[in-house]
C-alpha cells in the first residue's frame, strides 16, 4: 500500500488530546489518527450503503423488484424504525 501524507493542523486542545490518547494506549499518535480516520470513514461508507438500501427499497417495494414478499413486514418495520431515528 503506497502511504501519502497529509498536513492536518489541529486546534492546541484536540492536538493535546489526541497525544494523550495515543500515550494512553501506547500507540504513535499517527497511527491512532490514522485508525479513527479508517473506522469513520468505513462507517460513513456502511451508512451510505444502508441509506441506498432503504431508497430502494421505498421506490421498488410492490413492484417486480420486489421479490421476496415474504419480507415486506421486515422492511416496513425498518423502514418505521429508520423514521423514528431520524426524527430525534
């Protein structure tokens, strides 16, 4: 893997921080940043990609793409869920 690198200048406070986390774990704190980037970036990724589930499944629900109806019930209840969720 080719490694780039990036120049992220930080506020004093969250510099602060980040140092003592990675002192606290007894990592670089290279390596610490590097790993929060990773997993936010892989949950952003799984967000984006329940979020296209659900809008397919809004627009295609009852049509010939809709192919199991069997699970109609669990997708309107996730659906309902996904609503809820959103409105806090």
């Amino acid at each position: 893997m080719s490694t780039k690198k990036l120049n992220l200048p930080l506020p004093g406070d969250l510099h602060r921080a980040v140092f003592a986390e990675a002192r606290d774990r007894g990592v670089p704190a290279t390596r610490l940043v590097r790993s929060i980037l990773k997993e936010w970036l892989d949950e952003r990724a799984r967000a984006r990609e329940a979020e296209e589930l659900r809008r397919f499944a809004r627009e295609h629900a009852g049509t010939e793409l809709d192919l199991i109806p069997e699970l109609e019930s669990a997708a309107a209840a996730e659906l309902a869920r996904t609503a809820r969720d959103e409105a806090r």
